[in-house]
C-alpha cells in the first residue's frame, strides 16, 4: 500500500513537471508504465546508441569493505561482483563524505581542491561552489563530451533546502537531490528535482523514494537517446541524522544507528561486527588520541553490534536498487552497452582500535572501500588485487571508458579495467603502487556513546602495496608516525615506528629492508604528495629521481639511493636532517603555515628544504601550484 500510494506521488510530481513517467517497483506498475510507453525499440536508432556507452554509478553513504557489508548484498553479488571486477584495493584518499566526494567529481586530491571538510568554513557545497567547481566539474565536462547526466540522492553535505538553487549544481541534465537538514533523516527526507522547491517525503524510506527516482530518470536518459550518465547515490549505510529534531535545539545533529525499511528489520539478527584482531583490543592502539582510547564495555559492544546489524539491514534497500537498476537496463536493451559501477565515498569503522562507529581516520576500514565495475570488456567474476586505485582515478577512469580524452589537470590516472590490462600492470608494473590519504579536522562518534569531537584528527598518510611490499605510512598533525606491515599485521595494531616498539633485532618488512629505511623513502614519497598536483601526483618518485630511474619503492630501495634518502630515520628527522613531513601545529584547515616543510618543485638533485607555502611557485593566477610536467 505504502509503496502503490507513493508511486502514485510520484508519477503525480513527474507528471506535473512533463516529465517522463516514473515506473512503479511492483510488477503491475511495470506493466502498467510498459503499456504506455514502449521500452527502447528499433526506432531507437540501438546501433548508434551502442556504439557509445552509458554508465550507471551507484555511491553508497559510508560503506565499508572490512566488516563484510558486502557478504550481506546478494542482489550485489549477482548482478556485479559475478558479473564484474571488484577492485579490491581502491582507497578514499580523504575518509569523509564531502571531501571525498569532491575528490571523485573533481580528479583532484583534497589539497587540490580546498573542500577539506563537510561544512563550511573548510567544506560542505558553499566551499565547493566558492572554490570555483561548480562550473568546472566532472557532469559539466561529461556535458560538454555529448553526454546527458543525471543525478538523484546526496551529493555533498550543506547543500540544503536554503541554497539549493544558489546557485544550483552545475552540470546535470535531470536531478532529483537530496537535501539537508533532511539529507539523512532515513524516514523524512527531502529531495529536490530540477529546479523546483524542495519536498517533503515523510513516513516515506528515502532509499526507496530515490529508487524511484533513479528508475524515472533512467527511464528519461533513455527517452532522450543520448548517451548517459546516471548517478543513484543513496544515504544507506549512514548513520540516521536528525537536525534540527524535536528537543535537540536549533542547530543540533542528532547521530543514530541506521534505519532499515520495514521489510528488512527482521534480518541478521545473529550477526555481530566481526572480532578481528582489532575489534575492541586488550592493548591500545594506533596514534595520537586513538591510542588513548579506552576498551568497551559489555553494553556498548552490543549497542555497536546492534548499530552493525541496522547498516547491514538498510543496505538491502540498496541490494534492491541495484537489481531494479541491472533489470531496467536489461529491459531496455542497454545492459552491455552500460558500466554498472559501484562504490561507497569512505569506508566505516566500529570498535576497531576500540573507536566509536564513525569514519575520517586513515586506518584500512575508513579508507579502503568497495568499487565493483561491470560492463563492456570487463571481467566477469574477477578480483582485481594487483592494482591499487583511488577516488581520484574515478574521473580520470570514467574518461577513459567513455572515450574522452583525460584533462591534464587530474591528480589521478585512469584504472585498467580489462583483466589483461590490470594484470599486465600488476606484473610488469607501470602504474603507481600508492594511494596517497589526507584529513584534516576532528573525527566523531556517530553512536550514542562517546561521540564527541575528537579534535586533532589531522594527518597524511600513504597506503603503498607492490611486488613483496604491502604498507601503510602516516604522519599525524602533532607529529607522531606510524608505519604497518599490512602483510603481517593487517589490523594495523603493531607500529613500527612508535617509541615503545621493541626495535631489537629492527623489524624487517619490504623485501628484507629495515622499518626506517622504509619509512625514510615513505616520507620522501608523503612530501612530495603532499602538495602534488596533477603529473607529479601520478608519477612522484620522478620529483626526486628526474631520470626516471625509481618507479616504484623497491626501485627507490637500492642501496645507492641510501644517502640520498638519508636512511637512518629516526623521528627527530635523521642524521642528515633532511626535512620529513612534519606539521607546525594542528589545524582544522588545509592551513599554509601548519603544514610545515614542503617540497620544492625545483629540480634541484635533492630538492627538499623547510619552507612554507608561501615560496612555492605558483601559475601566474596565483590560485594552484605550479604543476610538473
Ligand atoms: C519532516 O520534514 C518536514 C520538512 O521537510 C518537517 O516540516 C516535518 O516536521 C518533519 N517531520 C518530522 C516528524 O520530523
Ligand atoms: C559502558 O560504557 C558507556 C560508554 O562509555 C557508558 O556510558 C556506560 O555507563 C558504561 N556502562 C557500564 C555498565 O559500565
Ligand atoms: C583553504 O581554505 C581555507 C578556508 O577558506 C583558507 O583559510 C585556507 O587559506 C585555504 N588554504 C589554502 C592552502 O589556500
């Protein structure tokens, strides 16, 4: 009944807007919508359609890869993980929502584009429109390329019922979006289509209300018969979050645990957050506040566990939207025409490190995340493990698969999507074997124990993974380092850069070479990260070895580069005082003078000294830094 009274709403609102009909979930409204309007026929022009293809990306809300989300989406393991490539080392490289997905509609890492945050004064949509990208972003060059886009559900936090339309977001043919304060409100969203006012869906659950609405604009890209892009970009697994909410004042945000659809409440109730080595561990671990965290207890483990089930259960939703996707395209004749791409904008930790659920650290749950790729010349059933993949690539790729020649501004490459060419790269190398991860700000719980900001929460990090090497590097705002071997010690719970660590015989990792001779060449390859834009962001090592000789870490291992990288580390900044990532104090901001030293794009043999932002070179505008080709 819910569900009939809604697709009557619904085809009510479209029909008021001329627009096309939106198709109903059930089979009878199928039919129904079939009869009228005929699916895509020889009329179509399907040859020409097929030369080019579509693509639909499905962006789920903080979805995880390592506490097994994806085990409990089958519609997702039929439709694309048996079907398509799961790539399984593809990296948010910032772990929250706005900075992050800014990176993966800009090709641009987060120091690139200043939306650091998801409010303002360092984030959330009035950020991204002040920096200049609301006209210069990934659905307005797809435009210009002859594509039609379309977009329904969140695309970036402070984008409200207030300025949605100040401006509106560029670049899309049809969108129907989600807007705050209501954004995460499971069952009272607000959306928005077109340039119409915002509306209410009260008692309606959003997933299935932006189900609709994918089906309808899918149904409207292919009444157009353009090629297309289509994005449905749900809130599911998020926390629930009422702003503004009955006796939480005016400007409060109230976290809870997700809300599932009525049909899905009763499912999973035996599973529990997996106990990993680093579920909830006796010992401390990790950096800076996070090593000060205290064990749960009894009563908030099972609250964590109760919170894990519901993100399982709102997921279904989404399992559904995904088939109702795949059936839709199938029925239209699109299928093998069409990418199917699915992925999540960071990833989720709960209990880990003994951490309240919530995301922005730069440990393996919050930064690795599904992307699952089906579609013409993509390998079915195949887990692509040899190359490592970041949000910054997505535009860049998404280029690549459409036939649109890459810009020369993307900090990210195109990712090899057929299985010869993503083992061609695994063997012979040729890509980069980094995820370059930033954050700046605090991090907070989004359960309702302990969630308070936790301020300091400021870092860069590498996560490197190559022929006998697998790493994770960083560097925190008050200046402590970390360096795991993600091969031993996956749960990232042994530092072996911290002062307590036993350094007697010293750890060997990476083929045999100590831990600080490691981390030594890590915090050359973070400086110039740091600041990279564009070709150096591809291709670092060439910064500090202009002939080309290091791509990789075991090239930048061999002893005669042992001076050059100065390899006795030590976390004063080694005996020959070459400057490492360090930071002047912690800020909230990407801030110039917090960042600390810098590398200087001189061409200088070893060109790192201690300076600020401010000597840079900078293009003639004075707005990016100077780029190397
Ligand atoms: C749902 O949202 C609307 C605004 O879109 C608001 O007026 C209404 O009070 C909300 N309902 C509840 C139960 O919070
Ligand atoms: C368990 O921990 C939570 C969060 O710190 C706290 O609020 C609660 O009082 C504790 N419960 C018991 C029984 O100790
Ligand atoms: C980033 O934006 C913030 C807020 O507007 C500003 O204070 C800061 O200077 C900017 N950072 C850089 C490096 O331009």
């Amino acid at each position: 009944m819910r569900i009939a009274a809604l697709t009557a709403a619904l085809l009510l609102q479209a029909a008021t807007l001329g627009g096309a009909a939106t198709p109903g979930r059930g089979d009878d409204d199928d039919a129904a919508s079939a009869q009228q309007r005929p699916l895509v026929g020889p009329s179509r022009e399907p040859q020409q359609r097929r030369r080019q293809p579509n693509v639909v990306f499905i962006l789920t809300d903080d979805q995880d890869v390592h506490l097994s989300s994806l085990d409990y989406m089958p519609l997702v393991k039929k439709h694309l993980l048996e079907k398509g490539t799961n790539f399984m080392k593809h990296y948010a490289t910032t772990a929250v929502c706005c900075p992050s997905r800014v990176t993966l509609w800009t090709g641009k890492f987060a120091h690139n584009t200043n939306v650091t945050d998801v409010s303002p004064p360092y984030g959330g949509y009035p950020k991204f429109v002040s920096e200049g990208f609301n006209d210069n972003y990934f659905p307005v060059w797809l435009q210009e390329a002859g594509y039609n886009t379309y977009y329904t559900g969140k695309l970036f936090n402070v984008h409200t019922v207030e300025n949605y339309n100040s401006p509106p977001p560029g670049g899309f043919t049809g969108s129907d979006f989600l807007l705050d304060p209501h954004t995460y409100d499971y069952l009272n969203s607000t959306f928005q289509r077109n340039g119409q006012e915002p509306r209410s869906y009260e008692g309606h659950y959003s997933t299935d209300v932006l189900a609709e609405k994918a089906y309808g604009l899918l149904d409207e890209a292919v009444d157009a018969g353009k090629p297309f892009f289509l994005v449905a970009a749900p809130i599911a697994p998020h926390a629930n979050v009422v702003m503004n909410g009955p006796g939480h004042g005016i400007h409060s945000v109230y976290f809870t645990e997700p809300v599932p659809a009525e049909r899905h409440k009763h499912l999973f109730k035996d599973e529990k957050v997996p106990r990993t080595a680093n579920f909830n561990p006796e010992e401390p671990s990790g950096a800076n506040w996070v090593r000060e965290l205290p064990q749960q207890n009894s009563t908030n483990v099972e609250y964590n566990d109760h919170f894990y089930r519901q993100r399982l259960r709102a997921l279904q939703a989404v399992d559904e939207l995904v088939e109702g996707l795949v059936e839709r395209l199938e029925r239209h004749g699109l299928l093998e025409d069409t990418y199917v791409v699915y992925s999540s904008d960071n990833g989720f930790h709960i209990g880990q490190h003994r951490l309240q659920p919530g995301k922005s650290c730069g440990y393996e749950e919050d930064v690795n995340v599904p992307l699952i790729v089906r579609g013409p010349g993509v390998a079915a059933g195949y887990a692509a493990d040899g190359v490592v993949t970041t949000h910054a690539d997505l535009a860049p790729t998404f280029f690549d698969l459409l036939g649109i020649p890459p810009r020369a501004d993307f900090d990210g490459d195109a990712i090899p999507v057929t299985r010869e060419r993503i083992e061609e790269v695994r063997d012979k190398g040729g890509r980069r074997e980094h995820a370059g991860i930033e954050y700046w700000g605090f991090a907070m719980g989004e359960g309702i124990y302990n969630r308070n900001p936790l301020e300091h929460n400021t870092y860069k990090a590498i996560r490197l993974s190559g022929p006998g090497y697998n790493l994770y590097y960083s560097v925190w705002c008050n200046n402590e380092h970390e360096l795991y071997d993600m091969e031993t010690d996956p749960g990232q719970l042994h530092n072996l850069l911290s002062s307590s660590a036993s350094s007697s015989p010293p750890p060997l990792l990476a083929a045999g070479h100590p831990a600080h001779k490691v981390a030594a060449r890590l915090d050359a390859l973070l400086l110039v990260l740091k600041t990279c834009a564009a070709g150096t962001c591809r291709d670092p090592w060439r910064q500090m070895h202009p002939d080309g000789s290091v791509r990789s870490l075991a090239d930048a291992l061999a002893p005669r580069y042992d001076a050059y990288y100065d390899y006795d580390y030590d976390e004063e900044g080694g005996a020959g005082g070459a400057p490492r990532v360090e930071y002047r104090y912690c800020a909230n901001g990407f801030l110039e003078d917090a960042e600390g030293p810098t590398w200087q794009a001189d061409g200088r043999p070893f060109g790192w000294g201690e300076y600020g932002y401010g000597e840079l070179r900078r293009r003639e505008d004075g707005t990016r830094w100077e780029d190397w080709v």
